[in-house]
C-alpha cells in the first residue's frame, strides 16, 4: 500500500506545482480540474501521513517488546501495539476505497427532470411529491434548487418539472436517483379505498460547462413566447418564455420560470448542453461494458428502481434489494441513507473491479 501511496504523492507534489504556474491559472478549464484534483490527493496525503505513523509505532513497540529491558516501557509500548493493530485495518480500507478512480462527472452540478409515468392524476401528484422529497433534502446539503421549466397536473402536482441543482459533488450523489420511482398507495380520488400502483421517472443530467461541450448556436433555432400558467401580467405578456429546437437531434428544450428573456435563454441552453452532453457520455459509457454491468450507477432510465408503499409505510429500492420502514420521513427528504446504501454498493463494486485488475 505504501508502495502505491508513494505514487500517488508524486502525483500530489506535481500538481501543487501545476496549480501556482501563470499558464495553467490563466487556463480555467484546467485550473478548475487541477484544483479539484489536488483536493482529492491532499485527502489521501494526510491519510499516507496517519498512515506512516500508525507503521512506525507498530514496528517501534514491537523493537521495545523484544529487547524487554524496561519493563515500563514494554507496558507502554504494548499500548502503542494494539492502538496500531486496532487502527491500521480501518485506515488501510479507507485509504483502498480513496484509491479507487473518481468518475470525473462526480463534481459537477446536475439538471433533474421528473415526469409523470403511468397513473394519470395519481402520478402527477406522485411527481410532485418526489420534487418536494429532493427540495428538503437539497436544502438540508446547504444546496441550491432552482426551477428551469414545469407543466402543472390537473389535480396537483407536475406532469412535468425540471430543476437545476448546484452545490458541491452533488452528481456523485444524485445520479443514484435517476431511472422510474413506483408508489403504492390509495389515490385522494379512490372512493373504493383501493391501492393503486403509480410511476414517475427521474432523471439525472450532470450540468455541462461551456467548455465541456461547445454547443453550436447554427444548430438552435430560438422561439421567444408569452409564458403560460400562473405568474402575474409582467410574466404572461412580455415574451420572455424561451423554447429552443436543436435541429440536428430534434431536441426541444423550453424555459418560462423567469420575467427575463435572457435569464430563460441562459437556463434553456444550460438543459439542452446538459442532455446533449449526457448523449456523448453514454456513448462513453456503453463502450466500457463493466460501467454499463453496474445497475447501481447506470441511469437506465427504464429500470425501476425504487417502491414507495404506503399502506405498509415501506420504501424498497430494488437496485441492492434495502427496505427501509420509514416512508414518512424518506418522503420529507430524508433520502440520505438510501445514498449512503448505494454509494457503498458502487464503491464495493469498483473496488472488486480494481482488485482484478491489479
């Protein structure tokens, strides 16, 4: 371990370096990835440090206890032993799942979009209940959510909402959200007080920097509307609803939640780099089979991944087969030891795929 340590401090000591010459500061695409990188790698020193120590004073106890001429010092030197011996395993598997490769999405922010499935009213009305459930739990990261575009149920809810999300690392933890959320429940128009299965999909785009795909402006056809739905005269009479056609993959993208025409436009071409972006990553992805193996991860937006029942007051996710009994609290947003879950089950499951390949 101290071997491979040993590399990854070299790594550290060039990237320090790298991060203070004027050529790659005046590089922002660079500078922000060098500096994230060396957050990472000044992590994993300070646990090389601990990790010398922890060695040293096992092989110095172990000096003292065999020469055994001082009977007080043998007694501290056992300490010292089985302090190392108690600590180095835990450390050694932290540090072997801080080596583990970070997937470089894992920082960025993310664009959620959250659609009504099957279910009629009852799904509209589960799909807000979920944009409710990722709000609280956002805020409670101290992460900021804001509205790109909605489209109203009839009953309540959205048929439709998509929100930006940014804050730090929050991909790497809510890409574990993305894929189709079952709820089991008595809908509000049920007379007969049966439980009806509904659906939403939930998905999750790492937002695209400007640098992380050039977005072609020849290839966008700007349509400039009246918002619609509620917002007071200033927003339904000024043409400030922005609604963008990507003419090579027919993509449309629409944004309506602001009174400014550029803000709307800002935010629209942030969703449609986003979701092309999100294209050319799993055009990556799908030629690395072992990522694409990985249910956990994979964002398949088909596969159903997580029940909410009610009457049982029990939430299933089907991906690393957890029940939790705490449906009432999950639904207020209390989602992070779902997280915890998976995010164990991914790094589990990256660290095999290390191992053989090493």
């Amino acid at each position: 371990m101290l071997e491979k340590l040993e590399i990854i401090k070299q790594r550290f000591d060039e990237v320090s370096d790298l991060i203070i010459q004027p050529d790659i500061i005046s590089d922002q695409k660079r500078y922000v990835q060098l500096n994230k990188e060396y957050k990472d790698l000044r992590l994993l020193m300070d646990k090389r440090e601990l990790f010398i120590e922890l060695t040293n004073n096992l092989q110095e106890a172990e000096e003292i206890i065999a020469d055994g001429s001082d009977a007080e010092m043998v007694e501290m030197a056992k300490m010292q032993l089985d302090e190392a011996k108690e600590g180095l395993p835990a450390l050694e598997e932290e540090i072997r799942f801080l080596l583990i490769p970070k997937d470089p999405e894992d920082a960025k922010n993310v664009v959620v979009e959250v659609r009504a499935g099957t279910g009629g009213d009852e799904a509209s009305i589960f799909a807000g209940d979920l944009y409710r459930m990722y709000t609280k739990y956002c805020e409670g990261r101290g992460w900021n959510v804001s509205v790109v575009d909605l489209n109203e149920g009839t009953a309540g809810g959205f048929k439709e909402i998509i929100f930006e999300v940014s804050g730090e690392d929050v991909y790497g933890t809510m890409k574990f959200e993305a894929g189709v959320h079952r709820v089991q429940r008595v809908p509000q128009t049920e007379t007969q007080g049966r439980v009806h299965t509904s659906a939403a999909s939930v998905v999750v785009l790492p937002e695209a920097e400007e640098f992380d795909y050039e977005l072609d402006m020849t290839e966008v056809r700007i349509e400039r509307t009246t918002s619609t739905g509620p917002g007071g005269q200033s927003v339904n009479t000024t043409y400030s609803a922005i609604k963008l056609h990507h003419e090579p993959t027919g993509m449309i993208v629409s944004c309506q939640d602001q009174k400014s025409s550029h803000k709307n436009l800002e935010k629209a071409l942030k969703v449609l780099r986003s979701r092309l972006y999100e294209m050319e990553l799993a055009k990556k992805q799908a030629a690395d089979s072992e990522k694409r193996k990985s249910m956990v991860s994979s964002g398949d937006r088909s596969a159903k991944i997580r029940t909410y029942n009610y009457p049982q007051g029990r939430v299933t996710d089907h991906r690393i087969g957890l029940t939790l009994y705490d449906l009432q609290n999950i639904i207020n947003g209390d989602i992070q030891k779902i997280i915890d879950e998976l995010m164990l089950a991914e790094n589990t499951e990256k660290l095999k795929a290390s191992d053989e390949h090493i």
